[in-house]
C-alpha cells in the first residue's frame, strides 16, 4: 500500500467515524422529541379530564381553605408552562406521584406489575414469531395448495375470534378436562410465599434459583396464556410473512439463485426469507410493542397481575396518576421496540445503513 | 463441431383463465462451441427458450420437446436433481439487470463463493481466492474491496460483471445471457461485451445471446435465429445478416435508422399473420 493510499485509507475511516457519531446524535433528539411529545401528550390528558386531583385526595367534604391549601401543595395554582416543567422533571426521576388506589408510589407498583406482562408478552411473541414465519413462509411456497388454504383459516381463526372466549375454551379444555396446565394466577400459592423473585420474571428467577420445581409450575401457570397471545400474533405474522415471500420470490435474484443451482430450501430460506426478514422485523417488533401494553382481556382472564390489569383497574377507580404513569411507560416501550426495531432494520438490511 | 446443445421442437406452454398460451411453438436448433444469436421482438419467445434449456421455467408451464439434449444428458427427462446440478456448473445464465438479479443483502464476494461452493469441495480461503480472481477476470479493477460491497453500492456495469462472476466462476460450458446489456448505459454495454466476448473465447464456450438489438447481435454472433410468435422465422450466419431473406428480418433490419439517410418517415414493423402460423 502506498503513502496516498494509506493517508486516503485513514480520511475514509475518519468521515465514517464522523457520520457515526452524527448518526447517533440524530438517533438521540429523535428519542429525546418523541419522549417530550409524549409527556405533553399525557400531561395535557391529566389537565383537561373532569377529575378534580385535590378533590380525589380529600374527598368531597373537605373544608374550602384546606382545598386551597393542597391545590397550592400540589403546584396547581402555578402558570400551565412551569406545572409541565415539574412535570417532566418528576417523570424523567420516574415519579409519577402515588396511586390512590394502592396508596404505593405508582412506579412501586408498575415494577411490580409491568415484568409480568413482560413475561408473558416476551414467551408469546416467542411463540407467534418461531411458529408464524414457518407457517407464512409454507403458504406463500405452497400458494394456492391446501397447506396455503388451512393456514388462511389458523390465521383467520386466530385474528378474528374474540381472544376472551378464545381463552376461555382453552382453560376448560386444557386446564378444567385434560388438566395439562395450571389454574389462572402466575403461580401456585403454594409458591407464593417460599419463592422470591428478584428481577420479577419468575422464569428466570426459578431457573437462576434452581429450584425446578418452581419452574415447572410457574411454567404450567403461563403456558396457556402465553400460547393464546402467540396464537394472536402468529394469525397477523403469518399473514405478513406470506405476503413478504410472494413478493420477494417474484423478484428476479430468485430466477438468478435458481440459475446458479442452489436447491429451493436455499433459495427459500437463505435468499428469499432474509430478504422478507428486513419488514418482517419491524411487523414483530410492532405486535411485540401491543402485547406489552398488557392485554387487558387475556390478564383479566387468566387473573394475571400485569399492566393491562392494573391500568384498566386504575381506570375504572379514577386512580389518574398510575394511570398515566402506566400510559408514559407503555409510550416509552413503545418508542423503545420502534427504536430497536429500526435499528434491527438497519443491520438486516445494507441499503439503510449509513455510509 | 460436435453439438452442445440439441433443441428440437421446443414448445412452451402457458395455460391460463381464457385458455392455452403458447410462447414457444417448435423452435429447433443444434448449438456447438459457437456464439448463437436470437432476436426477435418482445414476446416472440426468445428469453422462453433460454429459459426452458435453463429448466427455469415457472412451474405452472408446461415444456415438451421431441429432443431436448445438453451434451448428451437429456433434459425432459433429467430428475430434477441433475438439472440442478447442471445449472450453474454446466449451463449458466446471465439475466438482463444487475439491479434486480443480484441479491440485495448479501455481499457480491458472497454470491460468488455461493455457486462455488454449491457445486464444488471447496474451503473458504479457496472460494475466496477463485471469487476474487473471477472478479478480476471480470476486469474489476479493486476486486478485494468489491467482494465486501452490496449490489446497490456499485454500479450497472460493475454490477453486470459480478452476476458475470457468479455465473461463470464454476466454469460452465454454455452461457446464456439473456439481455445482458438492455439495462445498461450504451457505453458500458461495450465494456461488457467485450469482457463476455474475452471469457466466452478464452473458455471455449457456448453462447445463446438472447437480444432485440440485432446490430449488437450480428456484430457479436456467429449465427442468428430470427424468433417471432414463437417461431424461427429465419436462421442466417451474422455476416449474412444484409442479406436475409425474411420479410420481417429485412423489416427488423430496416428499422434501423442510418446516420445522413432520409429518416421521414421512419419504416414501421410489418407483422403478416400468416408468419406466425
């Protein structure tokens, strides 16, 4: 390598590390304007609803200059601009004030609640994702066969059929009849007592404990719920990835992979699937995003202590600081999967990156 | 020279909703280490027949042939098997746009190594060495630094090159290029017929040039067959070309517009039914 080539080796490598941390900067004020944008977002919610915070805390029969004297404890007599600023300085430290309802801090309680949904909606889309791109990939192959035609209908089943009555039937036929898993709840309350949970995911904290038989009833408590979840999100996943690979096969490097010989389980999956994965990833990523709001029918069902639970309980109780707190974390996971599901995007596909 | 390939009555078969489409309706012909040229229009067929020798038909088709042989070996009723094994390693094919039929998330040094490995024992560091040295049989300048790029980082013409790599790099001994130059600017569709023309001699192999361009075709081939509707209307040596007898190779021909001639008006194709019978 001669002198220039190195000096101009070096000049590239500099302007990549220049775009790189421009990239990262970019990548920051668009998290940091999605995040602001939401916290107006749910503070104007928190000052136009018909409910009186001073009246929740004391009731209807406090005397007029108490009122007076909390609204003022509260910040509520100060201009709309500096309320928002406090605002957003309480949520950033992750105080989202005290729910009325379980007299907790409110992030107390979503620390509580939120690994639970975490749980179940992670081991669900685990399911819908390993079993509903085979099942698409299959159909699009298959295009127009019976395997083709019973996956429309699995899909179909599963998308359309209410999720409530969905889980209903399973628990009669596989908890009530066959008695393959465990009663609704996350655990036995044998357990409940003897067990405890350090990160809240009790899967993982029965295995890193070692204490199988923990496992092993934690497991046959969230199988079901978490299969039912997976069937709803497969039913959407295999639709897409379907459409994903009709496309992809009718594009002409399948015509140049099959002139170079390759077999079809190739063609299929190493050049048609990993080019279906680029818009595959963010389909996941966005169902992964709805399963972590909590599924409100599938908890209540299933009496499953998770997020969806506890905000819809907030709700119903005029609770309106967990609620919202509830709303800024589920916002923030949502800004959170996009974010990686664009990054993930980015790897799976050379067009998009930064050069 | 002894034959490659043995094409006779070819027919490819289409069936649709309104009925039965033919576009290949008994196309014969035998094609030894020589250029062969097929012109014809779009939908007279001629990209059909590349792709029946290929066996790329799509599936919904259906192919028959009194005799359809490679060196041999025939086709019809090769298992699919061998004519899996043929492709890429005995018959490859170069299709038309490089921007389409390169994989767009694999590496070009990957899609090399991809058919070599496919046909041939070979380790990583080999692959890699013949890959780069196909790239630079390819008249790639910087073939190490192309290996790692993506197709949409390099050019029409680079990118016609690398599918030239990966078709030729397991050594096949007939070439089927399929409009290779159509999606490219005029001035590189030269460099890289002249790069095809270099690798086609220098390996002593067959060529099926499929084109609508009969200037290019007449001034690359040895042979050309004049398709329309399905049908070789006309085989004629290229340098007989001026002289062809058919009134829609004369027509073909004459639409091509001569610098300082009288172009008002512009001769238009003539298509007599009966030609297509």
């Amino acid at each position: 390598m001669s002198m220039s080539d190195t000096v101009r080796m070096s000049g590239r490598r500099r302007a990549r590390s220049r775009k790189a941390i421009a990239a990262v900067l970019q990548f920051l004020v668009v998290v940091a304007t999605t995040y602001l944008g939401l916290l107006a977002v749910t503070f104007f919610i928190g000052r136009v609803i018909p409910i009186d915070p001073v009246l929740a805390v004391l009731g209807d029969r406090a005397p007029q200059h108490v009122v007076e004297r909390t609204r003022e404890a509260m910040g509520l007599n100060l201009p709309l601009y500096q309320q928002f600023f406090i605002y957003c300085q309480q949520a950033l430290s992750g105080d989202f004030g005290t729910s009325v309802l379980t007299t907790n801090p409110v992030m107390t309680d979503i620390r509580r609640v939120f690994p639970a949904t975490i749980e179940l909606a992670t081991l669900g889309t685990v399911i819908g994702a390993l079993i509903g791109v085979p099942l698409g990939v299959l159909a699009a192959v298959k295009r127009g066969s019976i395997a083709d035609q019973i996956v429309r209908v699995i899909g179909l089943v599963g998308y359309s059929v209410p999720i409530f009555w969905l889980a209903l039937l399973a628990l009669l036929v596989f908890y009530a009849r066959l008695r393959w898993v465990a009663y609704p709840g996350r655990i036995d309350i044998v357990y409940e007592y003897t067990f405890s949970p350090i990160t809240g995911f009790y899967l993982v904290d029965a295995l890193w404990q070692r204490q199988w038989d923990v496992f092993r009833d934690v497991f046959r408590h969230i199988i079901l719920p978490a299969s039912l979840l997976g069937y709803f999100s497969l039913a959407y996943i295999s639709r897409m990835t379907r459409s994903f690979m009709l496309n992809e096969l009718q594009q002409e490097y399948i015509v140049a992979a099959r002139a170079k010989g390759l077999s079809e389980a190739r063609i299929i999956w190493a050049h048609a699937l990993r080019n279906a994965a680029v818009p595959l990833v963010t389909v996941i990523a966005l169902s992964y995003a709805g399963l972590l709001e909590g599924s409100v029918l599938t908890e209540t069902v299933f009496a499953w202590p998770g997020l969806g639970l506890y905000i819809t309980n907030s709700l119903q109780n005029a609770d309106m600081n967990a609620v919202l707190g509830g709303t800024i974390i589920i916002g923030s996971v949502f800004i959170g999967i996009n974010l990686l599901s664009d990054l993930l995007y980015r790897t799976l596909d050379p067009r998009t990156r930064a050069r | 020279m002894s034959a490659l390939l043995t094409v006779e009555d070819l027919r490819v078969r289409f069936p649709t909703r309104t009925g039965v489409v033919e576009a290949v309706r008994g196309v014969s012909f035998t094609l030894g280490r020589e250029r062969l040229g097929i012109v014809g229009e779009s939908g007279s067929g001629k990209s059909q027949t590349g792709r029946a020798v290929m066996g790329l038909t799509p599936a919904h088709a259906q192919v028959t042939a009194k005799r359809l042989a490679f060196d041999g070996i025939d086709l019809l009723s090769a298992p699919p098997k061998l004519r899996r094994d043929l492709r890429g390693k005995r018959i490859a094919m170069i299709l038309q746009d490089p921007k389409y039929s390169l994989n767009p998330v694999m590496s070009i040094g990957k899609q090399i190594v991809e058919t070599l490995q496919r046909h041939e024992k070979v380790g990583r560091a080999e692959a890699r060495k013949r890959a780069l040295d196909m790239l630079a049989a390819v008249q790639i300048r910087d073939p190490a630094r192309v290996f790692d790029l993506y197709p949409h980082e390099v050019s029409g013409g680079m990118g016609q090159r690398a599918m030239i790599a990966m078709m030729l790099v397991a050594g096949p001994e007939l070439l089927i290029a399929d409009e290779p130059t159509s999606a490219l600017d005029v001035t590189v569709q030269l460099e890289v017929l002249s790069i095809l023309d270099k690798l086609v001699a220098e390996r002593g192999m067959g060529l099926i040039f499929v084109s609508h361009d009969l200037r290019l075709v007449s001034s690359f081939c040895d042979r050309v067959l004049v398709m329309y509707a399905g049908r070789i209307v006309e085989e004629i040596a290229a340098s007989e070309l001026s002289n062809a007898k058919h009134p829609y190779t004369q027509g073909l021909l004459n639409c091509m517009p001569v610098i300082g001639a009288d172009r008002h008006p512009l001769p238009v194709l003539d298509r007599k039914p009966e030609w297509a019978l």
